[in-house]
C-alpha cells in the first residue's frame, strides 16, 4: 500500500477546516469594528483634552529635553478639528503654545506643575502668570498644581497659599486639579479655588469600576461633588479610558471600551451641561516606563497621531488583526509542513490542531509583547518565550508525525532535551507568578505564552530534573491562589492566567512520574 492510500485524510482535513475556521474566528473576533453613536465630528467639537507636547520617541525626562515646535503646531491645529481647547500641565518649554493656540483657535486651560521643590515651583509660578497676563484672549483659565496632594509633595496649606498667589496676579479663574478623593481629603484646598477640578477615572478607582458600571461611577460622583461644593462649579479635569493593557477586576482596556466610555460620557456631560476636559489627545509611550503598557495608552489618538477610532466612526479593538492572522496562518502551515504525513487516524486529528493552538499562541504573545516591551531586557524575554513556543510546536507537531529521514533525526534531538523545554517553560512560569503576585499592578497577563508548553507537556510528559522542577511546580502553584485573591474573580484574564498555571502544574507534576 502506498503512503498516499495510508495517509488518514478524512480525519486530517476534518481537523484542518474546524482549526482554520477557529484561526480566522480568533483574529477576526478581536479585530471586527464595533459601530457606536458618535462623540466628535467637524461639525460637533468637544470641549477640552489634555495635550502633552511629545513626540513618540520623547519623553519629559529626557537630557537634555528639547521640544519640536513643528510638532506642537501640527498637535494643535488636528486637535482643532476636534476640540474648542486644550489642557496643559507645565510651562516648561510651553512658552509658546499661546501662540500657536491662538493660531489655530484653540482656548487653553494653562497648567504650571507644582512639586516640593520650591524653586521650581517659582519658575513654574511666574511663567505661568506671564503668560496668562499675555494672552488673556487664549487662556481662559489657570490650573495651579496637578494631583500634588496624591504625591504627597506639598500640603494642602503650602497648596492653598500658592493658589492665592496665582490669584492676586491674574484675571483668570484658578483652579487646581486632582483625583476626586484628595479634594474630600484637604477640605483647606477648596476656598482657594474659583472652580474646583477632580480628575474621574474609574479604570484608576480602588475598586475599579467595568466599562458597564463606570459612567454610573462618574455620574454619581459627579453629583456628590455638586451638592458639597455649591455654588462652587465642579469641573472635571481629567476622565477616559485605556485602550492597552492589563485588566483591572472588571475594568478591561480595548479600543471598543475606550470609545464606549468616551462617547458616552459626553453625551452625559452634554445633557446635565458639566464642564469637563478628556485625557488625553495623544497616546504617550515614555509613561509606559513607570505605569505598565496602559500608561502609555489613554490618547484619543495614537502616538503617530493616527485616529483610533474613540471618538467617531467604527472601532476595532485590533485594528491590524489581518496582519497577525497571517503571521499565525504562517506558523500554522509550517507547523503542518514540518510535520507531514500524520502517524495515525488520531494524530491526523490532532495535529491541525496543536498547529492551530500554537500558531494562535505565538501570535497572541506576540501581539501582547509590541505592546507591552519597553526595554532591551524586555524585548529579549519577549523573543525568548516566541522561540520556545516554537521549538515545542515542532517538538509537538514532529511526536504526531510518521517521521522519517529528517524528520526522524529532528525529533530525536528536540526528545532528547525535552526536559529542557517544559523546565525553561517551568521557569517562566514561575518568574511570571512571583510579578504577578508580588508586583501586579502594571504587569499584563501572558497566558498566552505558556499555553502551549502546558498542553504539550501535560498529555506528553517528558523526563525532566525532578529537583528543579519539583521548585518550579510549588513557585507556580503555591501563586495560583493569591494572585487569584488580589485580583478577584470578577477578572477574567486573571481566571485566564490562572487556568494556564494550573495546566502548567499538571504538565511539570506529570513529568515528576517519568523515569530518564
């Protein structure tokens, strides 16, 4: 019989239909465009967004720090387009930006940055009095301090005294801006102030608010403060929604999200008539570096000022999803490729399908790390785990294989080390849980990384160093329960990380009952 009549087709080409479908389904699922009513057009402009003036590969920290006037001009007359002013928060290097305000429009809500270093505060102080003084036909109002009370670097007396300088040298309205709670926390501020402005960002709550219940949140919020304050105007200084990153209890960024929360907060904000401004225009990448991927990913815009889809129009959570389907149908058939003719019915069924789990893996790693990797060391963790998700899918897709020849000496090297593979997949998963546990706050869940080692190894186990991977087993397990705790069951990608953890215990403890 030849190896043609022998090849098990039926189940083989069942297996490959179900597992293209699932791959197409998967990408198209997370990048299909949602429609919802619009927030902002040309004919209908917003209020106020907070603009920071930096390019995608600049950031404030920068030395020496120079700004891009042609970037700030270019900012400010797509901003237009879009809204009546914008927000700033220090007057470094922003000496110009009346100017271009006015060019262009635009009002501003003119911000100096106030910290616990007196002299800066100083510089900050006069520069922001100059200009308001300048330009009173552009600057509309000043904001004396950003959530300095929240870092705790000046109290709220030194705070209040500083805004009763600002006062006394300009015509505009003085305000100061911080997260809701610190105005309940320094009652002194209030007085102060001709306005007041709380930042709302249910994302950011202690107990963080989902997409569904965080208009609520704002609205009530929102209401609290009118009743305590009046007659003093509430204005809210800072609300939005991540686009990127790691969910928080209920609270999941996407695009769609974003966008849900955008749009419906100024349909609220427009029909009780509040003052309010949106954080923030642009994506900024340089606030991933102490806030995690969804620092840097709160932009109505992206960072190459591209449009999002936030604020009209349809929305995709992925808008490049075709371009990830084709890395993973790539990784797909050459899984398939490599493996060749299946050793029996069974492995002709499974085989489709390992290759489909694999390829959607690596993709969904890697599609987490372009957004997630900031430096060198993280780059490098991200292209280590891509290369291990590959050499187990050739470890795995070359075992269902009638191997010969090639294929054959390929599998006996990549056996052979097996107990390499599932202990590096044992080892990150360790290295994984401890962050999670013990410094979870910006890190994102990789399930997606270690899925496949966890499958291969657990209905395959491998011989492996039983000390070693005995640690790795308890590191791994002993997190399950407490990461699951801090993060609560209500997070969806916790309960994610968690099942492939548990996967990953079962593969490294099934390993422990193979003999070299």
């Amino acid at each position: 019989m030849s190896q043609n009549a022998r090849f098990p087709a039926l189940p083989y080409l069942a297996s490959f239909l179900v597992a293209t479908v699932a791959l197409i389904g998967l990408w198209y699922g997370l990048g299909k465009p949602v429609v919802l009513p619009d927030a902002a057009t040309p004919e209908h402009k917003l209020q106020c967004a907070s603009y920071s003036p930096f390019d995608k590969d600049q950031s404030p920290f920068d030395q020496p720090f120079v700004l891009r006037p042609e970037r700030m001009d270019a900012d400010l007359a797509l901003l237009a387009t879009r809204f009546h002013c914008v927000r700033t928060y220090s007057m470094t290097g922003l000496e110009a930006i009346p100017e271009l305000a006015r060019k262009h429009g635009l009002k501003l809500m003119l911000g100096a940055w106030v910290n616990g270093n007196p002299a800066d505060n100083r510089k900050e102080i006069e520069a922001l009095v100059k200009a308001a003084n300048a330009n009173p036909d552009v600057v509309q109002s000043v904001i004396v301090g950003n959530e300095t009370l929240l870092r705790k670097e000046v109290t709220g007396a030194q705070l209040a005294q500083l805004i009763g300088e600002v006062k006394a040298q300009v015509k505009q309205p003085v305000t100061y801006a911080d997260v809701w709670e610190f105005w309940l926390k320094h009652p002194e501020v209030a007085p102060a102030v001709d306005f007041i402005t709380i930042h709302l960002l249910p994302y950011w709550e202690d107990d963080p608010a989902g997409i569904d219940q965080a208009l609520r949140h704002v609205g009530e919020i929102r209401q609290v403060f009118g009743n305590r304050f009046a007659p003093k105007e509430i204005f809210i200084g800072e609300t939005g929604w991540p686009s990127e990153g790691r969910q928080r209890e209920t609270a999941v960024p996407s695009r769609v999200n974003e966008a849900k929360f955008i749009r419906g907060f100024v349909a609220m904000a427009e029909q009780n008539g509040w003052g309010y401004n949106l954080i923030e225009a642009f994506d900024q990448p340089w606030k991933r570096a102490s806030e995690g991927a969804v620092g840097g990913y709160w932009g109505l815009f992206d960072a190459d000022r591209q449009e999002k889809g936030v604020l009209a129009g349809p929305v995709s959570n992925l808008p490049a999803w075709p371009l990830w389907l084709s890395l993973s149908g790539a990784i797909f058939l050459a899984s398939l490729a490599l493996a060749g003719r299946p050793a029996s019915a069974r492995a002709a069924f499974a085989l489709p399908l390992l290759a489909a789990i694999g390829a959607a893996s690596i993709g969904l790693w890697a599609e987490l790390a372009w957004v997630t990797s900031r430096f060198v060391g993280e780059w490098a963790w991200a292209a280590f785990l891509v290369a291990l998700n590959l050499v187990v899918l050739a470890h795995g897709a070359l075992a269902l294989s009638a191997r010969d020849g090639g294929r054959a000496r390929l599998f006996a090297w990549l056996d052979a080390r097996g107990g390499w593979w599932l202990a590096a997949a044992g080892f990150a998963g360790a290295v994984l849980m401890l962050g999670l546990v013990f410094d979870a706050r910006y890190r994102s869940f990789p399930s997606a990384a270690l899925l496949l080692p966890a499958l291969v190894y657990l209905f395959r186990p491998v011989a492996a160093p039983r000390r070693e991977i005995a640690l790795l087993a308890v590191l791994v397990g002993a997190g399950l329960v407490p990461q699951l705790y801090e993060e609560t069951l209500g997070n969806l990608q916790a309960i994610g990380w968690a099942a492939v953890s548990t996967l990953l215990l079962a593969a490294l403890w099934r390993s422990l009952r193979v003999r070299a």
